[in-house]
C-alpha cells in the first residue's frame, strides 16, 4: 500500500491526523513546497508541522507563527519511527 504524500513529505503515521487544507491555505501551497514544510492540524492554539529539516523550520518559523500563531515542529524521522 503505497503512503500519502503531499509536497514530497510522506506521511507515515496511521495515528496522526489527515493534514488540513485550511492550514496550508492560510500558509500559501507554493511557500509550503519551497520550504518542505505541511502544516497538520490544531491542537487548540497550536499548530502541527511537519518539516523535511532543521533549516525548513528555522526559515519558516517567522512567517509560520505570523499566519498560524504558535507552532511546534514534527521532524519526518519522527513521524517514520512512529509508523515502524
């Protein structure tokens, strides 16, 4: 069975969240793509993201927490180790 992608990032949990296309709306779809990042879901006031690497993180943040609010970070390894 093959697994979701969306913007090159696989996601591999079967317990986390189907992404929300509000979210990445809000965020625009090209800026999530050049960046290797894909906003997830709230969990009250802040929102899940996934990230390809440290730098996707570090170079979205601002932009991120200005369209989101506050935001927390999930690395893909995370989201493989979880779904071994």
């Amino acid at each position: 069975m093959a697994r979701p992608v969306a913007f090159g990032i696989a996601m591999t949990s079967s317990h986390l969240h189907l992404p929300d296309p509000r979210l990445l709306d809000m965020v625009g779809a090209a800026f999530a793509r050049e960046h290797g990042i894909l906003p997830l879901h709230r969990a009250g006031a802040l929102t899940l993201v996934a990230a390809r690497d440290t730098w996707a993180r570090i170079e979205t943040i601002d932009r991120l927490e200005e369209v989101l609010g506050p935001v927390s970070f999930v690395a893909l390894d995370d989201l493989d180790s979880k779904s071994a």
